[in-house]
C-alpha cells in the first residue's frame, strides 16, 4: 500500500497505441529517408499509415467515455496527448496520399508529422510525473530511437516485395543506417537503465533488469550479426536482412511493453520525517519500496 | 490572491480515520473509493520503532501535473488554487492518474457494491449514483461547493465549518486544518510559520498545497 504500487489504468491497448504508433511513424521516416538514397518505399507510407491509426483505435477502445473522443483536441497548449491527436489528422492522409500519388516528395513531406507525432509520444510518458520508469528525460531518447528501429525493422521484413530494394539496401549506406539505428537503440537502452538505476521503485528495477538480457541479446546483437552477415553473403541478403528486421522490430515491442505495462509503479508514498509527539523527539523518514542512492 | 491548502500536524493525528469516512460521507463516493485516506507508516527496526498516521488525497497542487497533461481541459485549477475536474468534458483518458504523484486520482467504470454483487447496491448509495463520475477522473474536490457556499454567504473557509472540507470539520485532533496560505494572518499561515513542515515528494516540484507539520520550531 504505501510502496509504489503496479498502474492497471493503461493496459495493453495503450500499449498498443505506442507500440502501433511508434512503428508506424518510424516506417514512415526511415522510408523516407531510404527513398533519398534510391529505395523504392512509397508503398511503405500505406502501412505506416494503417499502423498509426491501429494505435489511435486502440486507446479509443481504452477511454472511458468514447463517445466524447473529440474532446481530446481542446488542450494543445499544454497537453501532449492533444498534440498527438492533431498531428495524427494531418499524418493518416499524408500517408495514404503518398501511397496512392506514389509521390516520394509526399512521403519525405509525410515524415515531418511522423517525427513531431513520435516526439510526442515519448513526450507523453516523459510527463506522466507519477510513474518513476516513464518520467525520466531517458525515455525520450528511448522511444525516439526504437521507433525508428522498429520501422527500419519492418521495412526490412518486407523489403524483399519491391524489386531492387535488397540491392539497393546493402550496396549503399541504408544498412550503415539500419546499424547505426540499432546501436543507437542499444546507447538509449544503457542510458535509460542508467537514469533510474539505484533511484526508483525496486520493483520498476527489477522488471528492468529481467528484460535487460532480452533487449540486449535479440534487440542489439542479433540485429548487428544479422546485418553483418547481409552485407558479406550476398546470396542471402533477403532472409539475412528479413531476420534483422524481425529482431529489430520484436525487441523494441518488447522494450515498450515492458516499460508500460510490467515496469509502471507509481511513486508510492513517502515522509520527511516521523512526527515529534508530545515532549519527544521527531525521527527520520521512510520512503518505502524504492532503490535509493546510498 | 487566495490559495486554499491544507495542513496536517502528523503530532496530532491517531490514525483515527474520521477524516476518511466524514469524506466518504459527505461526497458518496463509490466504495473502494477514497478521496482523503490516512496511510499508517512504520519506520525503522525493533527495538527502534516509530508510527506515523498521514493523511493523504489531492494535493492541489501549484504546478499540477495532472492539469498540465490533460488534453481536454477537463483538469483545470481555479483562482483560489483548487484542482477541479469538470466531468462532462473528461473522455476518462486516465493520463491524469498517471500523471499524478500522489496517487490521488480513480476512474471507476463500474462501481463496486459493497456487500458484494449478490445483495447489489445499498439503498444510500442508490440515492446518490452520481453517474457523471462514471468512467471519467475523480479526486478530492476540497469540498469545493462548501467553498463556494461559504464564500458567496460572508463565511470564511478553515474557519467556519459550512465553509470548510468535511475532513478537517470531522477530525477529532484538530490534525487538518484547512486555510488560505496567500493571506499572511490566516490559520495555515501561521501554523507554517510556528512549525518545521515538509511537503510529500517535494523533490517532483508540484507545489503541492499539503503541508506536514512535524515539529514546533
Ligand atoms: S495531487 Fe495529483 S490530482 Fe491533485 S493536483 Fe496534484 S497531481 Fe493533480
Ligand atoms: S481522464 Fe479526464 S481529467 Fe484525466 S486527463 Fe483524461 S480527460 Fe483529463
């Protein structure tokens, strides 16, 4: 009761929204991105699009009053769950326009929403003050970066239905990018762990630590083999990269389930100091449940 | 300016949980609710033991988190430095409950029965469904409509009882004590300045408007 204790209120729908929606804007700028270096990826742009709004069906399913859904627009001077909302009503269209004009132009225009709409869901856990695991600056970076990998992920899963794409991908820098995602990824992890180490709830830490092995094995070093491999053994670029993308994609999931749904304790309770009573003498305080600096 | 906080001497207050029932009383929530609730801590080892009762709700805060992220306004502070929710524009999002430190904030979908479903709801609470409060945000209003009668009709709020929450009306040491921190001569005010005090996670930069009295300076 007094310890922090585990938050039910978003279950694996919200989860869901951060999950869909930080795939799909992630597809959305790393095909962007990868279209500028000769990668044939507007039809990415379709499913990025349906990915993003699967998010946003989700956390309609959540909400407690549906019916009153367009209310969420009413607070962008503050609220970055508004922010996401409205940028999510230019981003959907975009994407659907991108894949039917085949426009690469489009798409490059497209990632701008993606970005601002990424930003702001790590933005929305950054100020969700109550919860020690989704409150630190570290999540942001995290979020920004397993988005991006994700979508790198499933560009690379079906990267073999566009014709010349796996070439393309190997003989110019997209899997230099691919790589530098990952570790990136890998950097943000490290400096997540890092900002809550030995300052937050002892449970948050060991959920952290349980999945630590997951994150760092099939989520960084599998990814980075796997790309290596690609790049030396021609012969099997398409499975070798569609494996990559499965593992980059995966982990980062798992990264973002973990967090909002297993690592989510409350702050919990705490006090200064114990009262004096009467003629006696105050004593220290308690802040029970917690990993604190010693 | 005018900033209702409240103030709790943790020398006085027994754990009694009078507080916690004139509140369940006076705004009916549903039960597994509770707006204003006493934690029971105990700290350290035996032989080196000691007890502390503190009581615990929204604290209103200055710089309230849950405002700040709410996206539809429904979270909103009013002049006198009460956190209100205005029920029918809240979508039930529950983003404030994450956003709140304090743990103050429910949202109940389907509300418990007391007696469990087979004897179904208990004939007071039938009276008082309050259904705007269904699957939207909820939390301590302060007893804001006491507030407000207060103030429209010449009373003044920690002072007289109409014009006060039903916690710090209902304790039985005098433990809460509820005032207007911005006026210099009021009761808070003066029990802050007598008191060594600290605020629940102050380190969050809230400002929270719960003040702990735990020793006289
Ligand atoms: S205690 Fe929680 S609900 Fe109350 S104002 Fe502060 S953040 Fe909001
Ligand atoms: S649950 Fe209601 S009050 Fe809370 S953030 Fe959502 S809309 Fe605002």
């Amino acid at each position: 009761m007094l310890a922090p204790t585990l938050q039910k209120r978003w279950d694996w729908r919200a989860a869901g929204n951060f999950i869909c929606g930080g795939t799909g804007t992630g597809l959305m700028i790393i095909a962007a991105t990868l279209s500028t270096m000769g990668l044939n990826t507007t039809a990415y742009a379709l499913l990025a699009s349906v990915l993003v709004t699967a998010g946003l069906g989700l956390v309609w399913l959540e909400i407690g009053r549906p019916l009153r859904s367009m209310n969420v627009f009413r607070n962008p001077a503050t609220s970055w769950m508004t922010r996401e909302g409205m940028v999510a009503i230019l981003l959907i269209p975009m994407g659907l326009l991108t894949f039917f004009t085949e426009s690469s132009s489009l798409l490059v225009l497209s990632a701008l929403p993606a970005a601002f709409f990424l930003f702001a869901q790590a933005r929305i856990l950054h100020m969700a003050k109550g919860i020690p695991a989704w409150r630190t600056n570290a999540i942001n970076p995290l979020i920004l970066s397993t988005g991006l990998t994700e979508g790198m992920g499933v560009l690379l899963i079906l990267i073999g239905l566009t014709a010349g794409n796996i070439e393309a991908f190997f003989k110019g820098y997209g899997w230099i990018v691919a790589l530098s995602l990952v570790f990136l990824r890998g950097v943000a992890w490290i400096n997540y762990r890092y900002s809550l180490a030995n300052n937050a709830p002892e449970a948050t830490l060991k959920v952290l630590e349980r999945s630590n092995i997951v994150i760092v094995l099939l989520g960084i070093a599998t990814p980075i083999v796997l790309l290596f491999m690609g790049k030396h053994y021609v012969a099997y670029q398409l499975p070798l990269a569609a494996t990559a993308g499965l593992f980059m994609v995966f982990c980062g999931w798992f990264c973002k389930y973990q967090i909002i749904i297993y690592a989510a304790y409350y702050q919990g309770f705490s006090i200064a100091h114990t009262p004096a009573r009467g003629g006696g003498k105050s004593g220290p305080g308690l802040k029970p449940g917690w990993r604190l600096p010693q | 300016m005018t900033r209702y906080v409240m103030v709790a001497d943790i020398n006085r207050c027994v754990g009694c949980q009078t507080c916690t029932a004139a509140c369940k009383h006076t705004n009916a929530t549903a039960p597994g609710v509770q707006w204003r609730k006493v934690l029971d801590f105990e700290v350290g080892t035996y032989p080196n033991v000691r007890r502390a009762f503190i009581p615990v709700g929204c604290n209103h805060c200055l710089d309230a988190p849950c405002a700040d992220v709410c996206p539809t306004l429904a979270t909103y502070k009013r002049p006198d430095g009460i956190v209100s929710i205005n029920y029918d524009l809240c979508i039930g999002c529950a983003y404030c409950i994450q956003a709140c430190p304090y743990q103050a904030r429910d949202r109940v979908d389907v509300p418990n029965k007391a007696y469990g479903k087979e004897f179904g709801q208990m004939k007071h609470e039938q009276k008082v469904p309050h259904s705007e409060r269904r699957a939207v945000a909820q939390k301590c209003t302060f007893c804001s409509d006491r507030i407000d009668y207060g103030t429209a009709n010449g009373l003044t709020p920690g002072i007289d009882p109409d014009a006060t929450p039903a916690c710090a009306n209902a304790c039985i040491a005098n433990a809460l004590i509820f005032g207007d921190i911005d006026n210099p001569n009021s009761n808070v005010s003066e029990l802050l300045r007598t008191h060594k005090h600290f605020q629940m996670h102050e380190e969050l930069e809230t400002g929270s408007g719960f003040y702990y009295l735990w020793e006289r300076k």
